[in-house]
C-alpha cells in the first residue's frame, strides 16, 4: 500500500469502545458460519450460483414455485480462503487528491458522510414570528418546503456536502425524479452531477449493470493521471433473511472483476427481518455481508470491498424503520467489531432523525447515535447528514447542523494526546505557575494550536435567544451560493463526448 | 539590529504574547527567541526613548484587539500580550517622565472582605495593565479600610471590585458607601464577579457592572469618552 506517498483526509482516530468480548465475537463468528455451511442461502442469481459452485460451494437448484433458485452453502473452509483474499486497506479517491479517503481495517479512524437515497427534498428559510399574546415577543425560526427529488436537490447536496468541514464523503443522497431521468440514463447522470459539485469521494448503487463501464468511464476521465478513481459503488445483494437477489448479486460480480471499490451491505430489520436481540441481529447480518463478500472473492480475488453494515431497528407500534434506539447503536458497535475481526474496513450508519423536521428531536436521536456509532471504531459512517423521516427526506438545513454535531463528538472521541514529553511539560507548567502567575492562560495558547483544545458549539448564541437556526441556515445559504468548485471546461467537455446519456443542461 | 528593527521585533513578541527568552510563546515554538522582556532591554540599552517603546505597546495591543474581534485570537492570547506589556512597563516605568505611564489612567482593583477568588481580578487586573492603565491590585479579602486607605494614597481615577460569593457580595455595598461619604464622587466604581449583575450595581450606587474583562474595557473607554 502506498500509505507514505500520500496525503490523505484525517479521519477521526478513536480507541474503540467495544461492546461484546473477543468471547462473544468468536461465538457470532461461530453461529454465522453455521448459518453459512448448514443452512446457506437463498440465491435467486443463477450467474453469482455459478460463481460460488465454481469455488467449490454446495450449491443445489430449488423453486419456490415463481423462479428458480439455488441454495448456497459456504463451508467454513472456503469462507476463510474468500476472507483470506480480502484487501484490509482499501483507499477511496476524489476529485481533489486531499479528500483522498484511507481505510485500514487495522486502524480504527472514522470518516463520516451522506447515505440513503431519499425521495423528499426539504428546503428551508428563516421566518420572523410575533405572538398573537403580544407583539413584544418575536421568533425567528425555520419553515420547511417539500419537493421531489430532483437533479438540482442532488447538485445542492453535493455542493453542501463539499463545503461541510466534517463531511468526508457523499454518498449520493437523493432519488432523482426528473422527467428525463430513467433507468438507462440514471447512473451517469447521478455521478456525474455529483462529482461536478463536490470534491469529495462520491459514492452510489448502480441501477442498471448496463450503465457500470460508462460510469467507470467517465471516473477515469475525472481521474486523470490520479491513482484513485473519485467514485466507488454500494450493493445491497441480500434480502433479509439469508436471500440473495438475482440483479445485485450480479453486480457484485461487475464490479469485483472491475476491483473498483465496493460496499457490500446488508440491512435487515431488527424485530421484523431480523432477530430484535443484537446477539441475533449481528449474527445474521455477518452470514449475509460475509456471503455476499465471498461471491466479490471468489469472482475475482482481491476485490476491494467494504463490510457494509446498515442493520436497523423496527418500531413497535408501526413496524417501520425506527433508528432513534439504542438498539440501532448496539447493532452498529456490534458489527463494526466483526469486521474488525475479519480485518475488513467497516462500512456503519448513524446519525438518522427519526422525525420529519429538524429540531430538537432529531438533535437528540442524531448526537447519541453519532457518539455510540463512531466510538467502535468502524470506518466509514454514512447516513451521517440531513437524514429526516427514517431516511425518507434530505434536509439541507439538517446537515449543516448534523456538521456542527460531529464536530463536537470528534472532540469527545478523540484519542488523548500525552506521551511522555506532555506529562513532563505538564508536569514543569504546574510548578512552574503554582510558584507564579496562578493562571494557566499562557499555556492554553500552545495547547489550542496543538488541537487538543476542543472548540465550542458552532452556532453558539451570542443574546439570550437561541440563534442555532438562524445561524446554520445562513451557513447553508452562503454554502449553495458558491458553486467554485466544480470541474473544468474541457473535462466537462470531454465527459460530454465520450459518455452517453448525460442530460444537457446540466451546468 | 537597527532601532527599528528592534522595535519591530518588540511589537511582534507583544503581539505573539512571548513573554522572555523561557517562553514557549503562542504555538510553543518560541521558546530560546528573545521575548519582550529582553527586547525592551536591548532598547533600553540602545537607547531607545521610553516614550517610543511606549508607542510600540500600543500599537501592538491594537493588533492584538483587531485579531481578537476577527476571532482569530481567543482572551488567553489578549492575556498573554497584556501579561507582555504589564512586565515591560515595569522595566521603562522608572525611566519615564513623572505622570506619563498613567496617561490611561490609574485603576485600583481589590477583591473584596471574605472572598478569596481571585482570578477574575487578575485577569481584569492584567489586561488593564496592558492596555495602559496604571493598577494597583490589592488582592483578596480586603476590609473596606484598606480600599479607602489605598484610595487616599494611590488616587485612582476607577476603583474595581470583584466577588464571587453571594454572601461577599453585599461587602461592596459597604465599600461603595464608604467611597461616597468620603466625597470620592469623581471616582468611578466598577463592580464584577458572578452574582453581581447591573440591578445590583444599581442597588449599591456603583457606577457600572462589568460582564466579564472585555465588558470592563469596553465600559471603561465609553467612561473616559463621556469624560
């Protein structure tokens, strides 16, 4: 790896809180290969059934009375020598070379960013209330517009997304409806209205396996002479319980032989597609993550692929998706500790509101989940920013806040600065301004440039009114406004040229 | 080095609060340079006229108050700078014409009967030094008679008091009262600490309540402006 070559985005170094004993990891480990080697999976693709007949798996045909099907049985044999091939390092690239993301899944170092796919889109403005009691009293506060995703909400994001200080990647965040936009022409248009907005590592599905060598096409002409492609893909191949869908699972095939990047996740529901128990939970998710990235391995050893855990709560009393639980954070500690186990580089989710407009609700679900998440050390949490609704609508405003949150937990979680030469300044600084001054100002200076200093809340009010509203939206307003950052003319040019299907009036 | 290189080199090390040659300065990376005490020295004994140096202190507090407003100093770098210029002034303070170090004015500051905080009154006390004020601080736990005694000698033009205890606050009324009736009515009084506030201030007839140390300097230039 070339790790000292290259300056990479700094990611958040934790010492990971972890949550079940190297006992208990073993034992889910022991039950997921159980899984895996006796019951297997369902797999609806008879090219990925192939693939794992091939590297020797059980594999034989079924029905369930509408298709055909294949059940896969993994020996735990051959699901070490699929794991053994697993690259532990994995670097995801960007448009601007700083952004350049590193994944060890030695190091536990986090990077946040967007996730889901949403169809909502909500804006928002800052309004001045009076009280209808008396007009002395006055508010200002948000009001909120919805709208269907589009390529514009898309840009938006992106845009946003680059100038936020703790947004470290984008995973395409919106479910474009434009009229123009269909299934042929949706994955270019997708990537490329992101990479012209953002600097940062993009990342998304693929909806048709069609459009995969033109979207890696037009990465390359983005890249140029840089080492990394700014893209990378995310395939969800399982359905939960233990099925595997035909469609993803021969996207997975696609990119593995392409050994571009690739999440390979899995998202069953706690209570509903899943056991609600964590111990249930985690280990089914493995058996799934595991066998999807054993179908990557064995169609091309090597392929650099991402523990891809998104594993969720339902609610009682809807049976939705309910990610302000605790059990939401248990599910994503415990996971991040199996692919530790595995040394994959993780792939987590955090920071959802389960409410549909910002507040403090959302505040609350998004700080703990952040804080519980990030603390077990997985590599790469998306859903980071904006989420609203489960993860049904985007809210610009929301992200901007959700930055000023990671902000303070990367000050909580940061792994304490004191070799041996700090205990002895500190040591010296004490007797020395016990004997002198009394006050240790003069030495928070240094300290504050060493960053070990945390800084205070972003929006902090300077009155007694609350201004945290007020302020993040004129962040976000001054954020949309410059759009200096995009590609240039005669890459644009080229991309143009040579990729099919990209919508006109884009820039 | 040329004087006015020296005296450049003097307004960088207010400015970047590196104090002498010990200090590690305002990233840590200073220590072993020569800071401002060495520099006001050297002047001294190039010959530098105290009333240049002078001018270099203000100049370089100026700074330090624009990278403060911009926010891009916090109040322990303002300290650090005013700490600077508090020690300089002790350095060219002999050797400047009678009056023209109290050109500000003079600020007696005590920590009132009682109370033993003392840190807020060292901040105040610190960078009211460095902005020019010539200060006395009497420290803490100080009876009322004592204040009126020093007032009588020193002569201040401000006198600040602090408390940090509800129960040591109401000791300021008495020494408020005590300044009246003495006939100090040119004297203002400034008051501070976390239970007083301006209602109280108000209560005990003390002329301002000061928030916090920029507060106190900001009130302190609008006094000296209405004056």
């Amino acid at each position: 790896m070339e790790e000292q070559k290259f300056q990479y985005k700094k990611p958040l170094h934790v010492q990971p809180v972890e949550r079940f004993t190297q006992t208990q990891v073993k034992s889910i480990h022991e039950a997921s290969m159980k899984l895996l080697s006796e019951t297997g999976i369902q797999c609806a693709g008879e090219q990925a059934a192939g693939v794992y007949q091939s590297a020797g798996c059980t594999v034989s045909e079924t029905s369930d009375g509408k298709q055909k099907l294949w059940n896969i049985r993994i020996p735990e044999k051959l699901m070490e020598k699929a794991l053994s091939t697993v690259p532990s390092e994995v670097i995801l690239g960007a448009r601007d070379p700083q952004n350049t993301l590193y994944l060890n899944a030695k190091v536990p170092a986090v990077y946040f960013g967007t996730g889901s796919e949403t169809n909502i889109y909500l804006r928002s403005r800052i309004e001045q209330f009076v009280s209808t009691d008396s007009s002395k009293n006055t508010l200002q506060y948000p009001v909120f517009e919805e709208e269907p995703g589009s390529i514009k909400a898309l840009r938006e994001s992106a845009r946003l997304i680059d100038h936020l200080e703790h947004a470290d990647f984008f995973v395409r965040n919106i479910n474009i409806q434009d009229s123009e936009i269909n299934s042929t022409n949706k994955d270019v248009n997708v990537f490329f209205n992101a990479l012209l907005n953002t600097g940062k590592h993009v990342q998304g599905g693929i909806t048709n396996p069609d459009a995969l060598s033109d979207v890696i096409s037009l990465a390359k002409i983005i890249a140029g002479e840089q080492p990394y492609l700014p893209l990378s893909f995310i395939v969800c191949p399982i359905r939960s319980p233990l099925f595997m869908v035909s469609d993803s699972s021969e996207k997975v095939i696609a990119i593995a032989k392409e050994k571009v990047p690739m999440v390979i996740s899995s998202s069953p529901q706690g209570g509903v597609t899943a056991p609600i128990q964590e111990e249930g939970i985690v280990m089914q998710i493995n058996a799934e993550i595991l066998a999807g990235i054993a179908l990557a391995q064995f169609a091309n050893p090597g392929a650099p692929v991402l523990y891809g855990s998104v594993p969720v709560r339902a609610r009682l009393d809807t049976l939705q998706d309910c990610y302000g639980t605790a059990e939401f954070i248990h599910y994503a500690m415990g996971c991040a500790q199996m692919a530790r186990f595995y040394g994959i580089p993780c792939y987590s989710s955090s920071g959802v509101g389960d409410t549909k407009r910002p507040g403090m609700q959302a505040m609350m679900e998004k700080v703990y989940s952040y804080l519980g998440t990030a603390s077990a050390g997985p590599h790469y949490i998306h859903y980071s920013f904006g989420l609203l609704d489960g993860t049904n609508i985007f809210c610009p405003l929301q992200a901007v806040l959700d930055n000023a949150s990671i902000a303070l937990v990367k000050d909580i979680l940061r792994v304490p600065s004191c070799d041996q030469q700090h205990f002895d300044a500190a040591l010296q600084e004490i007797i020395k301004t016990a004997k002198g001054s009394g006050m240790f100002t003069r030495g928070v200076r240094k300290q504050f440039r060493r960053k070990v200093v945390s800084e205070t809340y972003e929006f902090v009010s300077e009155g007694e009114e609350d201004q945290v509203f007020v302020k993040a939206q004129a962040k976000l307003d001054a954020s949309l406004d410059d759009d200096s950052n995009t590609l240039p003319d005669d890459i644009v040019k080229q991309v143009y040229k040579e990729i099919p299907g990209l919508l006109k009036n884009i820039k | 080095m040329s004087k006015a290189e020296l005296l450049k080199s003097l307004e960088h090390a207010i400015v970047m609060g590196h104090l002498d040659a010990e200090d590690e300065g305002f990233d840590g990376t200073m220590e072993g340079t020569p800071g401002t005490v060495e520099l006001v020295e050297e002047a001294l004994e190039e010959g530098v006229e105290p009333q240049k140096i002078l001018e270099v202190f203000g100049k370089a507090m100026e700074r330090v108050g624009d990278l403060f407003e911009s926010g891009e100093y916090f109040l322990p770098d303002m300290l650090a700078s005013a700490e600077c210029v508090g020690e300089a002034m002790d350095i060219i303070e002999p050797k400047l014409e009678a009056g023209r170090s109290s050109e500000k004015g003079k600020f007696l500051i005590a920590t009132v009967e009682g109370d033993l905080h003392d840190i807020g009154k060292n901040i105040v006390a610190t960078m009211l030094k460095g902005a020019g004020y010539q200060v006395q601080d009497l420290g803490i736990d100080v009876p009322a008679d004592d204040i009126l005694k020093s007032i009588e000698e020193f002569k201040p033009d401000f006198v600040g008091l602090s408390a940090l205890l509800t129960t040591t606050m109401i000791e300021m009324e008495k020494v408020v009262k005590q300044i009246r009736e003495k006939g100090y009515s040119d004297i203002k009084v400034l008051i501070g600490g976390a239970p007083t506030s301006e209602e109280f201030a108000e209560k005990i007839g003390a002329d301002e309540y000061c928030r916090d140390v920029m507060d106190a300097l900001n009130k302190l230039e609008e006094m000296k402006a209405a004056s």
